[in-house]
C-alpha cells in the first residue's frame, strides 16, 4: 500500500492513535449471543458505533457512518445510500446476500436481490451500532456469513426533538420526536422527511418516515412492547458512466428518465416475561414491501408481505463455581407476493440452541451452538416450480481473560441459501434447477488490550466457501462457483480517551478473497479492495463546541463481474468529512462538510466500463431544539 503526501491527515491521525494511552469496553453490552452480554465474552471481533458518535457525526443516512469502520465498504450507485451495498468480509457483488443487518432483532434483509433500503431507518432513533465480524449462522441464521449489523433503537423517553437543516443540491430535511412515559408505560411518535435534487442530473430523492415505538410495563416484571414504522421515497436513477464521460461532466446521466419507488410498512409486537434466572422473549412482525421502478423505459414492480416470529429464550444462571449461559429459540418467516412479475412464496424455519460455560469472574469461557435451518421456495409462472433446502450449522468458540487482555477463539459453519430472483432465469423465463445451496467453514481469533482509557483489537478470519453464488457475466446467470472460495480479513482497530476532549479511533483491514481451483484460479474475487484504513476524532471543547473529523481510504478493485481480473480497476479513494456543533441550553446549531478535499470519485464500478460517480463537496447545516 502505498500513501502519497495528499493522504497527510491519515498518517498524522494513525501517529497520534500510537501515541494514545489504552476505553474499556468490558462493561459495554453486546448482542452477538442473541441477548447482551460484556464485549469480553464475544468470539467474535466487534465494532460499536455509540450514540454520541451517531449524534455528533450528524449524517443523512446510516451508511455515511461506515465509511471509517474496519472491515465495512460500502458502494453506492444512487449517490443517496438508499440501496447501498454494504460489504462485510470481502464478497464483493454478492456482499448484500452474505451479510445480516437486523433492527431490534428484526430482520432487515428482503429475500430477493433488492437489497437493504438504509433510508428507511431514521438516524436519530438509534442508540448504537454493533458490528460482529464473522460468520453468524448458528445464532443468525442463513445469510450471516460474512457478518452482523445489529442496530439497536433507543428506549422511548420523555421529551422531544425537532430539527430542520438545508444544503447542497437543493438538501432540506425536518424531523419531529415526541414521547411521554408513566409509570407503567414509554411512548415516543416520530417523523422525518427529506428531499434533494442530487449530486447529478436525474439524482433527486424524496423520502417520508412516520413511525411508534412504545413499552407497557405488566406485573411481575413482564414487559408488552412494540414498533411500527411507515416508509416511501422516490429516487431517481442517473445510471453509470464511462470513465471519458466522467472526466468530461460526472454530473451528466445517460438515464434522464429512470427512477425507482418504495412503500415499506412493517409493525412488532412483543412479550417478555422472566420467571426467575430464564427470561422469554416472543416478537412477531409483518412487513409489506411495495416496490418499483422503471429502467429505459422498461417498468418492474412487485409486492412482497412478510410475516415471521422469533420467540426465544435465555438462562443466565450461576451453578457452583462456573455460570451457564443458555440461549435457545427458532425463526420462523413467510414471504409471498411478487417480484417484477413473478409470483413467488418463500418459508423458514430454523432451531437453534448455543450455551457458553464460564468460570463466575468470567476469565474462561466455552461455548458451542447449533442450528437446523430448513427453506422451501415457489415460484409461478407459466406454471409452479419449487425446492426444499435444509442445512445444519454449528459454532465452538473460546476465550480467555487476564489483566485487560482477551483471547477468543471461534470455529463455525455457515450457510446461504438462494434467494429467490437467483432462482429465476430473466433470459429464458425459467426455473434455474441447477443452483445449490452455499455453505462455508469458518475460523476466527481475536487478541484484545483494554483499560479504562481505551482498547486495542487484532482479529484475524478466515472463511472457506464451497458453491459460493455468483453471478456469470458469459451466461447471464447466477451459479455456484465450481471450486472453492476463500475470504481472509487482518483487522486491527483501536480506540482511545486521548484527553478529557478528545477521543480517537482508527483501524486497518487487509481482505485477501480469491478464488481456489475451477476457472478462475487464483484470481481476486471482484469488487473487493484488498486495504482499508479509516480513523474517527470527537472533540467536545469549551462552551459546548464540539467537532467530529472523519476519514476513510479504500485501495483500488477490479470491477464487478470480472472474474477474469484483466478489465480496468475501480481507482482508489480517500475521503474526509467533517461536522461541527454548538450547544446552547436546549438548542444545537449544527454544520457538515463531507467529501472536504472535493474530489472526484467513484465506489462502483462494472465490467470496468461503468462507474457511477460520487458527489463532491457537500455542505449541510441546520438547528436542532429539543424539549
């Protein structure tokens, strides 16, 4: 990897993180066992985006959070994050389908291609972002390859917010948060809106989220919550350009006409009871998904309605000098509807089980888990085809800890099944038999220092695919590769309290993905940089100033679908943003640059011909009151 002068700020903020004193966050919770235990008891390697980095950062949409996260790229072709991919682990075009992102344990993942809508989930109920590196299937379920994303939503509060804010490219946004709680009872309503025209022609985007979220406390502990949240935006949809096009105007679209819509309605509701050391956790959600779009005046529609529960139940008991850990329960979903034209159902039901043994003071720890993760599939269309797919999963995994040091080590399986547009051939109008279902092994270990002040993390993984699910540019087609796959990610983040002011993260990843045997033979796999560096400073000064400053270098990438590695690469970029606030009693003026040193670049890139250029410098600003 080679840093030219142009990246200074990059090395001056990895010099001053090695001059840093170690922030424990032994004491933070996360929820990579399905319910929350301290981050020294996780396998895996995690990443936790808190709630006053989210606020402080003052972003748009999720995805700008990411862009200084270890192990995360995210490629955007809307210029808006709406449907961005978001890649964890390094599996490039089908990065979307080898990743989970769950809200509250909901997931958010739809069962075709269309991906995650990440504008959909309004910034300011977030409490915190974790990010578990590493493949999940056991507790997860299919999907949960390369990683988690799990956002977690405050508990509704008393008091309110409303905000409004202006910028670039005609930007307005308002947002309005209200909530009363009682002695028995939190309850909070929401709406936000949003509307711009765009970095380029044809790039507008409007949005609207209502939502409520609310908690009644019952007797004898139990507790009756639930969620609803109405979602639809419009965006148009500039399409790709040549790299000539893009030095000439990146602002131009050769789609002047193409856009896409969405209608996204989801409701939970929820029980948990306890009975002593075993606490029961029953949701159940239905999510309707109305979506369209038109490509050079072709249109494509579909409706997909969801409906799935998930009750599950966690032992935490202590047992002579040891303490159990027992975590049980099954996911059971049911899609159907349409997707462009196609009448298709889809069920599941997966079983899963994991127990972690440690020793009282929680220095030694065992824990091992399985799952039985069972899908059918159907499809109509000139008559009804269908596939039935079960698969079983299991995890082991240990850790070790001593004087602010943790040692964990994690051994799993994965799978990942079809999802149901990868089924269907668009070409001859049939039903694609010969697709299989994904399975991969998995191994893991993390070394972790931590104090009061901060933390330093190195985590190594590796996971080998077999069938992994691509798709073929020759036959327009997607297929299991025929030959193994391997995904190595070297991670190295680190975090520290440098003064009473500041804080401090920054992080390096090395991804090696290649293909292992058939025709692509030592080949990387597309779309996957093989170096990242990110780095993070919040400062609160004085008289309520504060600032947040943010960077991100991802290296170059061959382009998608070129297996081949023989096409032009996707160049390398940095890019740095920033945000200032000022708070005054119940108020905060606030401002954000991002992408300062204006450049001109791309995320995605495709068959190393079309690029899809990201905006320049962009200016936000606005004023937030809350009550």
């Amino acid at each position: 990897m080679q840093l030219k002068m142009k990246h200074w700020p990059l090395l001056a903020a990895l010099a001053w993180a090695g001059q840093a004193q170690a922030t424990d966050l032994g004491t933070i919770s996360v929820t990579d066992q399905r319910s929350e235990a301290p981050i020294g008891q996780s396998t895996h390697a995690v990443t936790i985006i808190d709630r006053k980095t989210i606020e402080a950062s003052h972003v748009q949409n999720v995805v700008d959070l990411f862009k200084s996260i270890p192990d995360v790229v995210v490629r955007d072709t809307s210029g808006v994050g709406a449907k961005a991919q978001v890649d964890l682990g390094g599996y490039g075009e089908a990065a979307s389908a080898n990743s989970l992102v769950m809200i509250d344990g909901r997931r958010v993942n739809a069962p075709d291609l269309s991906g995650v809508d990440w504008t959909q989930i309004p910034v300011d109920q977030i409490e915190r972002i974790e990010i578990v590196h590493g493949g999940g299937s056991v507790l997860y379920g299919q999907g949960a390859v390369g990683g988690v994303i799990n956002i977690i939503t405050r508990v509704p509060a008393s008091g309110g917010k409303v905000s409004a804010e202006g910028g670039s490219y005609g930007t307005a946004a308002g947002l309005l948060r209200a909530g009363a709680t009682t002695d028995m009872l939190r309850v909070e309503a929401n709406a936000s809106g949003m509307r711009t025209d765009g970095y380029r022609k044809n790039g507008q985007f409007k949005r609207f989220d209502g939502g409520l979220r609310g908690e009644i406390d019952l007797p004898a502990g139990h507790m009756l919550y639930f969620s609803g949240n109405h979602h639809m935006d419009r965006a148009g949809l500039p399409g790709a350009l040549t790299l000539a096009q893009m030095a000439a105007d990146p602002r131009q679209t050769n789609k002047p006409t193409d856009y896409s819509r969405t209608i996204d309605d989801f409701g939970t509701v929820g029980l948990q009871a306890g009975v002593g050391a075993v606490h029961a956790d029953v949701p159940v959600s239905y999510r309707r998904r109305d979506t369209g779009a038109v490509y050079t005046g072709f249109p494509v529609q579909g409706v997909l309605r969801s409906l799935s529960a998930r009750p599950k139940l966690d032992l935490d008991q202590g047992v002579g000098p040891a303490n159990v850990h027992l975590v049980a329960g099954t996911d059971l979903d049911r899609t159907e509807g349409t997707f462009g034209g196609i009448k298709a159902k889809r069920t599941s039901a997966g079983y899963y089980g994991y127990v972690r043994l440690s020793d009282t003071d929680g220095r030694f720890g065992l824990s091992g888990g399985y799952r039985s993760e069972g899908l059918k599939d159907q499809l109509t269309q000139g008559g009804n085809s269908s596939t039935s797919n079960r698969k079983g999963v299991y995890e082991v995994g240990l850790t070790a800890a001593a004087g602010g040091f943790h040692l964990a080590l994690d051994h799993s399986t994965s799978v990942r099944m079809p999802l149901l547009d990868e089924r269907y051939d668009w070409f001859t109008a049939t039903w694609n038999p010969n697709l299989v279902v994904q399975t991969g092994r998995h191994f893991g270990v993390t070394a972790r220092y931590g104090n009061e002040l901060g933390f330093a993390e190195f985590s190594f993984r590796r996971a080998d695919l077999t069938n992994e699910i691509f798709f073929n540019p020759t036959t327009f087609m997607n297929e299991n590769y025929i030959g193994q796959t391997r995904h190595d990610v070297w991670m190295v983040q680190e975090e520290w309290q440098l003064t009473d002011q500041a804080r401090l993260a920054a992080s390096y990843t090395y991804t090696a993905a290649r293909f292992r045997g058939g025709a692509f033979n030592g080949k990387d796999i597309p779309a996957v940089p093989k170096h990242k560096v990110g780095a993070r400073v919040i400062a609160d000064f004085h008289n309520g100033l504060g600032m947040v400053l943010g960077l991100g270098w991802v290296s170059s990438s061959w382009s998608i679908s070129d297996q081949a590695n023989v096409k032009t690469k996707l160049p390398a970029y940095l890019v740095m943003d920033a945000s200032f606030n000022y708070h005054w009693k119940q108020a905060e003026l606030f401002a954000s640059l991002q992408n300062l040193t204006n450049r001109k670049y791309s995320t995605y890139s495709a068959y190393g011909v079309n690029y899809y250029p990201a905006a320049t410098l962009t200016a936000r600003a606005g004023v937030i009151y809350s009550f």
